[in-house]
C-alpha cells in the first residue's frame, strides 16, 4: 500500500509540470466544428449528424465563425473547447487536407464547462 502513494506523488508531480495532463484527463472523438455553425446545427436536430460531417473547412476557417471559438460533436453532444483549445482547433483545421468531415480526437480536463485540451489530433 505505501508503494501506491509514491506512484501517485510521482503523478500529481508530473501533472503539476504539465498541468493540462491531469490524472482526471478525458478523451472525446468527434466532429470539429466552429461554435457559431454548431449552435446553429444543433437548431437542426433532426439531422444534426448529417450537418455536422458536411461542415466545410472553409466556413470553420471564416473570421465570423473561428472567432466564436470551436466545439466537438462526440456521441450526439457539442463540447466547447476553451480559448487555448480554440487556438489547437484552428491549428488542426488549417493543416486539414479534408473539405469537410473533420474527425478529431481530444484529450482533456472539463473546466467550468469547457474542456481545456492537452492535445486535438485529426483521425481518419
């Protein structure tokens, strides 16, 4: 029993030199899509998936659009991503070779409602 709670001071150390990979990080794969389209899409309920894969990289990439910030459509749920995961999203959207269905995998922490991403990477 006392090894295990070096292993988690080993832990809390690490997390604390790289807060974002916290020991209560998450992982979300889905959709990247700017929040201003996103909440009008989820206006579209009925068929907000459909909306979702054909959202083109050029209108996530609109200034009217990035800057309302991004989300991620994962298993029927948009999940805000903070101002620093924004700047990662918008990354990860302008190196994109794909027109539209931009499939993403991100690791995290939910902070006041928002997630504050270690890491977004595309997948296929």
């Amino acid at each position: 029993p006392e090894s295990r709670p070096e292993s988690k001071t080993g832990a809390s150390t690490a997390a604390a030199k790289s807060p974002a990979v916290a020991a209560d990080s998450q992982t979300w794969t889905g959709y990247l899509v700017d929040r201003s389209c996103a909440a009008a899409i989820k206006g579209d309920n009925k068929d907000a998936m459909k909306s979702v894969k054909e959202h083109t990289k050029a209108c996530s990439l609109e200034p009217s659009c990035c800057e309302a910030g991004y989300s991620v459509y994962s298993q029927g749920q948009r999940i805000a991503l903070d101002n620093a995961g924004t700047v990662m999203a918008k990354k990860v959207m302008q190196a994109t070779k794909r027109d539209k269905a931009h499939m993403v995998k991100v690791v995290g922490i939910i902070k006041r409602g928002e997630v504050r991403p270690s890491s977004i990477v595309e997948v296929n």
